[in-house]
C-alpha cells in the first residue's frame, strides 16, 4: 500500500463508522416513523448537493497528478446523482416516485462505489489536494443515506399517494 493513501483509508474509515453511529442514533428512528415520500425527502436533498463533486474537475483544486478519466467519471456521476435526487423530489406525489427513488439509488450507489474501486487503481488519494475532504466526510453518509433509502423501499411497497 501505497504510504500516502493510509489517511485516506483510515478517513474512508472513520467516516462510515462516525457517520454510521450518527445517522442510526439520530436519523434512523425519524425515518422509520414517516412515510416514504416525508423520510426521503432529507435523502434526496443531501444528494442534491452532489454537484460538489465538480470540484474534481475545476482547475486548481485537486492536484495535477489527478487522473483525468477518474476525475471526469467522479464529476459527471455525481452531478447525474444529484440531477436525480432531484428529479425524485419533482416526482415526489406521483406514480413515478418510487421507480424514480429506485433509479437514483442505482445510479448513486453504483456512482459512488466506481469512484472508490477506480480511485484505488488510478492511486487518487494522494492527488485530490483541496477535494480530500470530500469521500473522507461526505461519501461515508452518502452511501449510509442510499442504504437507508433502500432499506425503506424494500420495506414499504407502497407509496403513492
């Protein structure tokens, strides 16, 4: 392992336990007693923030190493994940909602977990300079809020109003 991307694991690390022990304790209980439409609605607000993932395209904020295919894929699925979150809180009273939750969940989580199995083999870690915080802090609850969400649509089948 590469002596540089050891923060970067142990912050991955840290992120999903922390992350993991706060939205249980504090998130979980609140999504559990709404309906699907009211508990997603946080969700899909946070992911709709994704287009922060730009910043691994914007010039000077990650370092000049960055590898370019990864910063781009990183970028775009992200901006398609928050277009997304958003897309379901449109659809949120309608027929499409919960095919449009669905949707998202996919593209997100798939989005998500490409970044991290391609950012191993690019070696990412020690380029994102100024974008570090972000799959130390934000990726964790990221994927926490999809696994989440999932649970709920496995849960409750149905949702239209």
């Amino acid at each position: 392992m590469n002596p540089q991307t050891f923060p970067f694991i142990l912050g991955v690390m840290f992120g999903l336990v922390v992350w993991g022990l706060v939205l249980r304790r504090y998130f979980w209980p609140w999504l559990v007693r709404n309906d699907l439409q009211t508990s997603s609605e946080p969700v899909l607000y946070m992911h709709a923030f994704r287009y922060i993932g730009l910043s691994f395209i914007a010039p000077g904020v990650t370092g000049a190493g960055l590898n370019g295919d990864w910063a781009v894929s990183a970028a775009w699925g992200d901006v398609a994940s928050a277009v997304l979150a958003l897309l379901a809180l449109a659809l949120r009273n309608t027929l499409l909602f919960r095919p449009a939750l669905w949707l998202f969940s996919v593209v997100g989580v798939s989005d998500l977990l490409h970044a991290f199995a391609t950012g191993s083999r690019y070696e990412v870690p020690p380029h994102l300079s100024g974008a570090f915080f972000i799959p130390i802090l934000v990726v964790p609850a990221l994927l926490w809020t999809h696994l989440y969400l999932v649970i709920l649509l496995l849960r409750r089948r149905s949702t239209a109003r």
